[in-house]
C-alpha cells in the first residue's frame, strides 16, 4: 500500500461510518508544491513579462526569461543581487515554464549544475522560491483543480476509462488537502514525486483529463468531516495492508481489503538484493543502534502475507523492526 503509484487499486474502504464524498475545497484556494530542493540554479520563462515580489512585498518587473542563482542571503536574478529569503515570480494568464539545470557530478560525488538543459515544468500559478542552507526550495503556488489535472496523468493513463479517471481524480484531491492540514508549519504542502503524489504541471493534460477533473470539482473524500488519508497504489499483490501496519496508525477506512485487479502488474512479485553492510549503513543513519548483524528472523507476518516485524541480531545484541522499516532501510 505504497502511497501515489498509478492507481489500480485505490485503497479506501467504504464503510458504513461516515465516510463519504464532500465537497471540500472551499478553504483551499491554492496548493504549495515542492518542485525541486537544494536548487543552485533555474531558469523561469513566460510568453510575457515576469515580475518579482520579495518577503516585504517590494516588486519589479523583469524581461520574460530570468535566471536565478542562489547568492549569500538571498539571490542573483538576472545576475542582480536581491538580499532577501523567500522571492516570488509572478507570470501571466498562460502560466510559467520552470527549467533545472541537469546536475552533473565532481570527482568527489558532489553535485554541480551544469549548463546543459535538464529537468522541465510548465506550471500555472506562481513560483515561489526559499534560500535553505546552499540551495534554493522551488514551490509551486497553485490553484488546487489545476494541481489535481497535473497529477491525474503522472499516475494514470489518460487512455483509462473516464470513470476511473474521476476516482483518481477525487483521490488527488483529496490526498492534497488532507496533507494541507498537516502543513502549516512547513514551507510546501506535498512534493511532485512518489513521496507524495507524482505531479508534472501542465504536462500529459488531455481532453479526458480535464473532463475529469471538471466533473468531480470539489469533491473529496471524507470522514468525520475531515479529508481522509487517500493513499492509493498501482500493486496490491491481492491484498491491500491495514494503515496501522504501513504506518503505524489506525485508521478506519484503511484496512487491509481484497483486491484481485493486478495479477499482470510488473510489480506484483519482484525482488531487491542488497549487503549487509549496505543495511547496517542505513539502519544507523536512520537512528537505529546497530552493530555487525549475523541473522535477521522473520517475528510475525501481516494478514496479507507480508512481514510484519523480525528480528536483527547483530554483534551489539537484537533489534526488532517492523517490516515497512526494513523496506526503507534498503532503499
């Protein structure tokens, strides 16, 4: 029950309690998505000119391409100092195109941004962008229907039938605001990758996409008058997993169910090989205290056949994991 893979089995039980479809995007008039961290350097174009507001709500306006780099407390834009931590750009109605620089690496394994072009976004909205040790954060600020028709075809195929089209979309929906409420104190609501759901901008929107999103406008899936937790999966392996085994807590609507619609998924077996030294590695950089291991047991398995929890022993005595702690150990 991996979060935010492309949807096959979406992993909310529909109850009897009060779980339901609201509609629940009133309080959310725009989503802060994290597009990329540790940035040195980006490029931000638009059809026309840009314009940039910093913390205090000083502006100007600048040509219809600019280049940022992080400088000492603040940034070069267009090679122009501006002492401040947080910058925002400002596009028209036709939104902005955000381009990284594809990292390349010194000898040492540090990552440098090179001059050739890498990684693009063509986004609605505005870029916001926060000074954070060496880098920049790059957020993008946006309208929450025009972030859930960037997420539908990064984690479906707009080829899908259209009502499971609108379950993804209901899903993307919600899973945001849920987060929303979860991020007051950080500087961005959800990511643009599979740490929470896969986000492209403006990139794969189709007819089909945007029916979608249009006929399910607003709605949400909630319990106790609340976005759920709407965490959903390509791969269920024929069971889904209780969220208490996943992470550690227990909702309702997040039991473990049936679910037979993925026997041809490329990911229903696989298999990862890794050292041990590798995992005693990972384990301590996650805080575990670990020495040299000689076996690892299984303790207890899950109802849908998966390990629970084992047993490490290892030359500083025994560890017991849970199994979702182990698959993050090694990647």
């Amino acid at each position: 029950m991996k979060k935010l893979r492309s949807g096959v089995c979406l992993t909310l039980v529909m109850g009897a309690w009060l779980l339901g479809l609201s509609s629940g995007v009133e309080a959310a008039e725009s989503i802060r998505v994290l597009l990329a961290a540790e940035v040195l350097r980006l490029d931000i174009r638009s059809d026309g000119p840009l314009w940039a507001t910093d913390v205090n709500g000083r502006g100007q306006t600048l040509r219809a391409s600019v280049q940022v780099l992080a400088a000492d407390k603040g940034f070069f834009v267009n090679s122009v100092r501006m002492q401040t931590d947080q910058l925002t750009i400002h596009g028209g109605e036709q939104g902005l195109t955000v381009t990284f620089p594809r990292p390349s690496r010194k000898p040492n394994g540090a990552a440098v941004s090179s001059g050739d072009s890498g990684t693009e976004f063509s986004v609605s909205g505005l870029i916001h962008l926060v000074r954070r040790g060496k880098g920049i954060l790059v957020i993008n600020r946006v309208d929450v229907e025009e972030y859930v028709k960037g997420v539908v075809p990064a984690e479906v195929s707009s080829t899908w039938h259209p009502e499971m089209l609108k379950a993804q979309a209901v899903a993307a929906r919600t899973y945001v605001l849920y987060q929303q409420m979860l991020s007051a104190t950080r500087d961005y609501d959800v990511a643009s990758t599979v740490q929470d759901q896969v986000y492209r901008g403006k990139q794969g929107i189709d007819a089909g996409i945007l029916r979608a999103v249009e006929d399910t406008r607003g709605l949400v899936v909630t319990y106790d008058g609340a976005p759920i937790y709407a965490a959903f999966s390509s791969t269920a392996a024929g069971l889904t997993e209780d969220a208490m085994n996943v992470w550690s807590k227990d909702y309702p609507y997040l039991k473990g169910v049936e679910c037979p619609f993925d026997l041809m998924s490329p990911f229903y077996q696989w298999k990862s090989s890794f050292t041990v030294d590798t995992l005693e590695q990972n384990l301590r950089q996650q805080g575990f205290s670990v020495g040299t291991i000689a076996t690892m047991t299984p303790l207890s398995f899950s109802r849908g056949g998966r390990i629970a929890k084992l047993r490490v022993l290892h030359s500083g005595g025994e560890l017991v994991l849970r199994g979702e702690e182990l698959r993050k150990a090694v990647g």
